[in-house]
C-alpha cells in the first residue's frame, strides 16, 4: 500500500488554460488498457524540459532534446506506456520520428513541435502500428479537465496516480498549475523520476523557463531515490501557456511565488514516486545539515540512501545503525572528522563524538523505526550547507515485482 499518499478529489483538479489531454489504447502491453496520451498546448506556449543522464538514453529523450536545443515551438506531447524504446538503436529513433509525425499530420503541426515520451520495456521494438491507429482516437477526445484519466494513463508498476494541482491569484488572476508524474522503480537522480508533467497557464518566456526548470527538478525530482537505477528514459516537462495573462520575470515577487509553487508541485510528485516505490513501507527523509557544500551533503545523503543494509534494516525496523554509520564513512569525503559528527534518528541522538551516544537505547531507535514515515538527519559541523534526499525502505515486495515485471 502507497505510504500515507493523497490522491486528489476530481473537484481538486484544476485544467489548465491553454491545455488539452486525449487518451486512448493501443493494446501496446495489456488489451483494453489506455497506454497513449497526448497534451495538446495553445499557440505561444514555452516548454522546457531536464532528462536522463544515463548514456544509453531512450530514442524519445533524444529526440526530445534536439527538439528543444533547436527551439521549435513545441504544440504536443505524445506518451506511450507499455514500451520504453530504448536500447533499440536506429530503429528506435526512426520509429519515435514517424509516431510523432502522425500526431503532428493529425494537428496540422510541423514534425518539430512534437515531443514524444516512452515509458515500459527495454529493448523491446516499438509497436508502431497500434500507437499511430490509436493517435487520432486520443485526439478524438480531447478535453481540458483530463489530468486525472493521464495520471493513470501513464502509469507502469504504479500502484496509484500521482497528481497534484494549485491555484493561486496575482493581481487579481487566477494562476493554475497542474501535473503528474510516474515511476516506482528504477528511480536515481539526474533524472531521478521516470515521467513528470507539468502545465501553468502563466507566461513565462524560454530562456526563463528553461532556467526555472532545471532548479525546480534539482530540488524535486533529483533528490528522490528508490534503488539506485538511474532510468534510461526520465523525462521531466514544464510547460507554459500564458492564457492566465500574469507574466513571470526573474527578480520580481510574481517570479518568487510561481517558481516556489512550482517547485512545491514537483516536490509533491515526486515524493508520490517514493510513497508509491515498489514494494515501499516506509517513507524515509534524510537530511545533512552543516555541510561545506551541496555536492559533499548529497554524497552523504545518497551513500545512505542507496545502501541496501540500510533500506533493508528500515524494513525491519531493526535499528542496526552502525550501517548508517558505515555509509557515511564510504560517502567519499576525504577529510571528514568522524568524531565530530552527530547522528539523529527522528529526534534521537543515536550517535556523537565518533560513537554510541551515552543516552541512547535501543528501544528509543526501534520506536522510530516502526513509524512509516522516518527522517535521519545528520549533521556534518563543516558548514552551513542542507540538503534533503527522500527515499524507501526495501522489502520483499521489491523483488518480485522486479523479478515479475515482464511476466
């Protein structure tokens, strides 16, 4: 079951100005299901997007990159479940170009203005027949208020929909930012979501977007992890429509309020990731605090996150936390006096001066363990640099999906 994870009421979903979303099924894995989604944007609307950093990337996120270095004016997103398209080399990329050159034929678009994301097995051929007989259906039914039917649409081994929507007024305009994400495994960042989507009708021009995007998913979508698998296909999408009429420049208070709103919709989605992370019971936040700098906070964080001694310990609710220990110690930094450090388990010092902390009992530590919701917080005393990492625990659940997932 998701960890303590809110799905949004349909009166809580607000359509974005500017936007809409068609679904079909192209019967791509499963018959029946709706695996195809498109999102069709107003003229004038900016997109910008952050991608994967695995070499081995998709043949839809390499297209999607050229589309957006050559500053097309992008009208459409094109998404399909069931298939990652990736891993299938030449092929892939002609098979990408010619599914979203259907979807730009059916729009009257050029080929440029359209992106297209893939999500499923790797290394597995396109089914490109059944997407271009299903686009004109998904088209068909276009409509604006159809955030929550793309939630589930996009979905792969997620167990819920993971949307979030806000409205906010400026100037006395109403500002709505909508979106949704997916992904449960193989989850790391740089990117570290497999799918998210956002849409706000505020104008906001490219180079700003662009700029805003990239510190929105630093602050959201890559600092999330589930196992450590970097994904061959994360994609995360923001786009602007400006049929709201507040327009947003850097420096100004509107700039601050959109981009912390922003920013608190990505956090929320992708923290909806690691609630609904396979086979996930517990929710963990870790936070270094006094640290030089970003890169050495994060190395720590991440060295934790990523130990498998130490999600499995989490899923037992065995506070075994000389493992935490040991990851600090292999974190990578140089130079770090151990003896200084302070280890906090919620809010009890479980470890101080290079050792056990003299107050501490287990039983304290095994109390926070059982809770489904954890922060570790350590404090390094070499700065004044936080960062925050949110993960899962790993449980048995964890393999079998996996071993299942083809099956």
């Amino acid at each position: 079951m998701p960890i303590n994870f809110h799905i949004p009421k349909h009166h809580e979903i607000y359509p974005v100005k500017g936007v809409k979303i068609g679904i079909a099924s192209a019967g791509i894995k499963t018959e029946g299901k709706k695996d195809i989604t498109v999102f069709y944007f107003s003229e004038h609307t900016t997109v910008a997007g952050v991608f994967t950093t695995n070499r081995f990337c998709a043949a839809p996120v390499q297209i999607c990159k050229q589309r957006l270095a050559s500053h097309a004016a992008i009208r459409a997103l094109l998404i399909n479940t069931g298939n990652a398209n990736a891993g299938t080399g030449e092929q892939g990329i002609q098979d990408a170009l010619a599914t979203s050159a259907v979807l730009a034929n059916t729009l009257h678009l050029n080929e440029n203005q359209v992106l297209p994301f893939s999500t499923g097995v790797i290394l597995e051929p396109l089914p490109t027949d059944k997407i271009k007989k299903a686009i004109p259906d998904a088209v068909m039914h276009f409509a604006e208020n159809e955030w929550f039917n793309a939630a589930y649409s996009i979905m792969t081994t997620d167990t819920v929909p993971k949307i979030a929507s806000r409205q906010l007024i400026i100037d006395d305009k109403t500002v709505t930012i909508t979106g949704i994400s997916k992904g449960a495994g193989m989850i790391r960042p740089n990117m570290a979501t497999m799918l998210g989507f956002i849409a706000t009708d505020a104008h906001i021009a490219q180079p700003l977007l662009e700029k805003m995007t990239t510190a929105i998913a630093n602050q959201s979508f890559n600092r999330i992890t589930v196992d450590g698998d970097t994904s061959t296909n994360d994609s995360f999408i923001i786009a602007a429509t400006g049929q709201s009429g507040v327009n947003v420049e850097e420096g100004t208070k509107t700039f601050d309020v959109i981009q912390a709103a922003l920013t608190d919709i990505a956090r929320e989605l992708a923290q909806k990731i690691i609630r609904d992370a396979e086979g996930a019971t517990k929710f963990i936040t870790i936070t270094v605090e006094q640290a030089k700098n970003s890169d050495e906070a994060l190395k720590v964080a991440y060295a934790i996150a990523h130990s498998p001694l130490v999600k499995t310990a989490f899923f037992a609710s065995d506070p075994n936390l000389g493992r935490i220990l040991a990851a600090i110690g292999y974190a990578g930094i140089a130079d770090l006096d151990t003896q200084t450090l302070s280890l906090y388990l919620g809010d009890v010092l479980v470890a101080s001066n290079g050792g056990r902390h003299p107050t501490y009992q287990e039983e304290q530590g095994q109390a926070v363990m059982k809770e489904e919701e954890i922060t570790v917080r350590v404090v390094l005393y070499r700065g004044e640099v936080t960062e925050t990492v949110y993960t899962c625990d790993f449980s048995y659940d964890y393999v079998r999906i996996n071993a299942d997932y083809r099956t």
